[in-house]
C-alpha cells in the first residue's frame, strides 16, 4: 500500500529499526531514534542492492517517488545505482587514506 503524507506523520520509532514500503523499491526506513531515511532497494542480475537516499522530510513523499524513478531507469540500463553512488562518494574524496600517505613515507632513524 502506498505511503502518504499523513500516514508518515502517524509512524512511531520501535524499539528495533524497521522498514515501511511505498512500492516498487521505496521505503522508509525507522530508527529507533525517530529517524526516517528513505531507502531504495533493487535486483539486478540476480543480486541484491540499496541505496540510502535522503532523510525524511528533507526530501518530501513526491521527490523520493521521482528519484526511485530515476534510479529504476538506471538499473533497467544496467547500472547499479549503488556502485555509482560509492564512486562519487570515493572520487569527492579530498583527504587521502592511511595507504596514500603510507605510499610516500620511509623508514627514518629519530
């Protein structure tokens, strides 16, 4: 059954953390903080992915509804919306890791 506005409104955090379906891969997920996120989950190629969208209500019903929709596209065309998102995550990256800075250092005596 499809999520509306109203309804959001009346969920309760639980004690465990727990999903809400809106359909076609949309749902809300619940912390036990309060906190509502929206998730969208997919199968491509036989395998399994989500992707963590932005918090309730900072991205409204109707947006959530038009980004599932942009995504369901992507993987219809053979792209994981995850792996993307983990790129863009990896590529903004200014700082560089424990092993780029490791790349460059020698041994020196104190």
């Amino acid at each position: 059954m499809a999520l509306t506005h109203a309804g959001i409104k009346g969920l309760k955090p639980r004690a465990v953390r727990y999903l809400v379906s809106d359909g076609r891969g949309l749902s809300l997920d619940i912390l036990p903080s309060g906190r509502m996120s929206w998730l969208y989950r997919y199968c491509m190629e036989g395998k399994y992915g989500k992707v963590n969208l932005v918090r309730y209500p900072d991205l409204p019903l109707r947006a959530a509804r038009a980004k599932r929709d942009e995504l369901a596209v992507q993987v219809a065309g053979g792209k994981s919306p995850a792996m993307e998102a983990k790129q863009k995550r990896t590529s903004l990256s200014t700082n560089p890791t424990v092993r780029e800075l490791g790349s460059g250092i020698t041994k020196s005596r104190w």
